[in-house]
C-alpha cells in the first residue's frame, strides 16, 4: 500500500469501528467542557468524569467560579493531580472570560491560549468539540498511534499534528481524532497490546515496531 491508501485504510477502518463516536469528557457547553478538558491533563479521562460533577455542583460558570477561592477549588479537584497548577488556572482563566468575554468562551486558538493553564492540545480540543471547527488534538494515543502506522516519526506533538493535517481530509479531522483516542485505547494501548487484535498496526505497521513486537512475543 502507497502511503495514500494506508490513510484510507485507517479512515475506513475506524468509520466501520466507531460510526458513532462518544466524547470521552462529560460537559453541557464550552465552559464545562473547557474545565474538564483542563483537569484532564495527566488524569485519566474517567476520574475527570466523577471530579467534575462535585465541581459544577458548585459552579459551572465562570461567574460562579470566581465566588470560590483557589483553595476551595483545589480542595474539589485533588483527585485529578497537579491541583495547585489547575485550580489556579481555572480560578484565573474564569475571572479573564468574565473581565473580558463576558463570561463567554472564546471561540478562537488565540483567545483560548492566552487562558491560563490552556495549551494548544486543550485549545483544539474545544475548538472542535464545543464549537465543531476542524482541529486536531494529539494526545498520547494519537502520538502512539501515528507513529506505528508510519504516518509520523513521533519525535514531538507539534510534529505529529502537522503530519496528520497534512494526511487526512479537514473535514475529518473533528471526528478522526477521537476516533483514534477510542482505537488506541481499546486496541493499541502501550501497555498488554495484542497485535493480533490490533487490525490496522497489523496491516500498515512501521517494520520495526512489528519486528520488536514479535521479538518480544518470541523471547520465552
């Protein structure tokens, strides 16, 4: 297969696994969904999901966040790690929107990363989920993934971004990138992976990563 037809495999092959796709982190609008992708950061997308609920019991609004002290946020959101950095920065970025959106989520990269506590993963992310313009996450799935695939060399996120924007049709890159998260987690996850199991590696996988695979798989 060209590298044109790999991409089309992958595109046909998680179409068939995910016609409908999830999005991992519960939320009702931007604001919520801008929270939770925030406490997400080195967190598991499920504790995120039981954190949030007892956080927007409280406020789920940045006018209603702001009433809250650093510390009572922090308190709140411990569970989901690094809470000194995110509570602070949810605190803050609350109180920038009120002072200068009105309490509105922006709706632009340059907007959203001047938020504190927001880095570009965060910002493309509620670019495309809360407001559908085409963006392309990458997290640790998507930059395992890329790289087994051969779609990417997998030196850096910025780079692993570029390749798949460059790959893959824009109007698809709202839906493929969770698509991708959801495969790698259920099928090429770092950890106890069974190639055997993992359709689209085992078909267009970089020849080394197959070879140590099996190298593994082969050692007593």
């Amino acid at each position: 297969m060209n590298k044109q037809e790999k991409v089309q495999f992958v595109i046909d092959t998680l179409e068939e696994f995910y016609p409908e796709i999830p999005i991992p982190l519960d939320h009702k609008d931007p604001y919520t969904l801008l929270i939770a992708v925030l406490l997400s950061a080195q967190c598991t997308d499920v504790r995120v999901n039981k954190i949030t609920p007892l956080l927007f019991a409280k406020a789920d609004n940045p006018f209603d966040m702001v009433k809250m002290t650093v510390e009572e946020i922090k308190e709140i959101i411990r569970p989901c790690g690094l809470s000194p950095m995110k509570s602070k920065g949810i605190y803050g970025l609350s109180k920038i929107l009120i002072e200068k959106y009105n309490g509105e989520v922006p709706k632009s990269f340059e907007g959203l990363e001047e938020l504190p506590a927001v880095g570009h993963k965060t910002a493309s992310v509620v670019m495309s989920q809360a407001f559908g313009i085409p963006a392309f996450p990458v997290d640790t799935h998507i930059l395992r993934l890329m790289y087994r695939w051969n779609l990417s060399n997998g030196k850096s996120v910025a780079q692993t971004e570029k390749d798949a924007k460059r790959l893959f049709p824009r109007e698809l890159w709202n839906d493929l990138h969770l698509q991708i998260i959801w495969y790698g987690r259920e099928y090429s996850p770092a950890r106890g992976w069974n190639l055997e199991k993992d359709i689209i590696t085992k078909t267009i996988g970089r020849q080394t990563v197959l070879d140590a695979y099996n190298k593994t798989k082969k050692t007593p």
